[in-house]
C-alpha cells in the first residue's frame, strides 16, 4: 500500500488551525466473509475472480470445493459518507457447472467488459469511499484461474496445475508449483513462475516496469522469444541455440496514408525446441532457470 507524508511544517500548521488541536480520524469498516462452492463431480472447474484494491493468494489442496476467504475494508473522511459505503457496496458471486466467479458488483461491475464502460451510466456519482478485499482461497489441484486485481495488492498463486491466467496492474505476481498453460501480466512488479511439470502448450509472461524470473524443468524443450528494451535475456541453460532475428510486419493506416511497422522478435531454442513461450518487458531483466 502506498503512503502519503505530510511535511512537518505543513501537518502543525494543520493541526494548529483545526479548532480542537486534532486532525480527524479516518472511519473504518471491517467484516469477514466465508464462501464455499462445490462444483460438478467430475469437471475440471474454473475460478474466475476480479478484485480491483486489494491481494489474492490461492493455494492447491486435495479437497472437491473451493473454499472463499474475504477481507473486507471499506473506509471513509466521515461517518455519513463510510454508512453510505456500508449500503451500497456489495460482491457478486456466481455458479454455473464448471466455473465460479468473483467479483464486485457495485458501487461498479468488475467483470471483464463491464468495469470499462463503468462511466455510461450514473455519470453524476462520485464515490467518496474506498474499498479494499483481501482474498484467500483454496481451490482442487486441477483447478483453472482466470483472477485479476489492480492496486494495493501482490497475486499469489501455489500448487494449482490448471491453465492460469494472472493479471495485475500495480503490484507482483508469484506462482509456485505450476503445471499447466500460463498467462502472467502485470505492469508494475515483478513476474516469478516456478513449474514442477512442462506447460502443455504456448505460455506468456509480461511486465512493463520489473523483473521475468521463470523455472522450468531440467528437461526443457521449447522455443523462446523475448523482448526487453532496458533489460538483458540470462539462462543456465547450456543447450542453448540463437535462432535468426524473428521480423513481423503490420499495417496501420492513417487517413489515405499506410504505414507498415516492424516488430523485432529475438529467439532462442533450448532443447529441440517445441513449443513457443514469450517473454517481454520495458524496464528489467529476464531470467529463465533450469530446476534444481
């Protein structure tokens, strides 16, 4: 969570022209929230969960439910404004045989599609409170993920071995004991991802400002391609072959005017190659680990 200081100087000024000598305190509401869902016997299900304040940490257990753990905080300046908070804010929960979603529901929808075009309706409401949700979950081993959240909160994610699709704005994601096709985006923090098993088909991994650390198995066999523009590309893998300079040419147009844009793709073949896993980042260093 990021913090704000007040110069000393400035918080005394405050303080000597507030009319009891005290700034206010922030209004808090705290509550604990537990859900639990079965999904259809048989069916390798997907948890789906669009946080926007706040962290996530799912972990893998043996069990057939998928076990909810919630946080949640909502603050305001005053009474009036953190009761307004109370009512209105709320959480969305929905089942169908194979996929559970979480999500909040208002003040906005964080479903994908829908928190975009929040400001088409009810353009005259500010919200004056803040909110924050703290997840912790435990989900079958085979379980996919489809979760995301976007401030004031690291993605954590262990012994999952479904697909996994991870998104987070401002803050890291970890991924430990993986097994099954990943998609890791973040734009502030760093990506770390360690496989017990080869993902079964192509996986992505991208940070604007941060760190690419992933570990696969001694036996690796892929093609690689990675872009870094302040960064380096580092491996301790010694079966390691540079593939040519990979160039790829899209049309964009302007008016009457084409124009033809180039993007530079460097490549790498460890192994006998196979599959294709992308690497990108603006602002830091990509590190591909071989188990120890």
């Amino acid at each position: 969570m990021k913090r704000s200081f007040t110069p000393l100087l400035a918080g005394l000024a405050m303080a000597c022209a507030s009319p009891n000598g005290a700034t206010a305190q922030r209004q808090e509401f705290k509550q604990h929230i537990s859900k639990e869902f079965t999904l259809d016997r048989g069916v390798n299900g997907t948890l789906a969960l669009y946080n926007l304040n706040g962290p996530i940490d799912i972990v893998g257990y043996a069990g057939d439910k998928i076990l909810v753990e919630i946080d949640e905080l909502i603050s305001a300046d005053d009474t009036a404004t953190l009761e307004t908070g109370k009512r209105e804010f709320k959480l969305g929960f929905a089942q169908t045989p194979d996929t559970i979603q979480v999500y909040i529901a208002e003040p906005y929808d964080s479903r994908p599609h829908r928190w975009e075009n929040r400001w088409s309706y009810n353009d005259n409401r500010r919200i004056e409170y803040e909110y924050q949700l703290g997840f912790i979950i435990k989900v079958p081993f085979n379980t996919s993920l489809d979760i995301s959240t976007v401030n004031e909160g690291d993605i954590q994610v262990k012994d999952v071995t479904g697909s996994l699709r991870v998104n987070n704005v401002n803050g890291p994601i970890t991924i430990k004991n993986a097994k099954g096709v990943t998609r890791a985006r973040t734009i502030n923090g760093d990506v770390t991802v360690n496989y017990t098993d080869l993902p079964p088909g192509e996986s992505d991994y991208y940070t604007l400002n941060g760190t690419l650390s992933v570990t696969y198995p001694a036996a690796l066999s892929a093609d690689l391609q990675f872009k870094s523009m302040n960064g380096a590309f580092y491996t301790d893998f010694p079966n390691l072959e540079v593939l040519p300079v990979r160039v790829t040419k899209n049309v964009e147009k302007s008016g009457a005017t084409t124009v033809y844009k180039l993007n530079i793709d460097k490549q790498v073949r460890i192994g006998s190659g196979g599959k294709l896993f992308k690497f990108e980042t603006m602002n830091g260093n990509i590190y591909i680990k071989k188990q120890s």
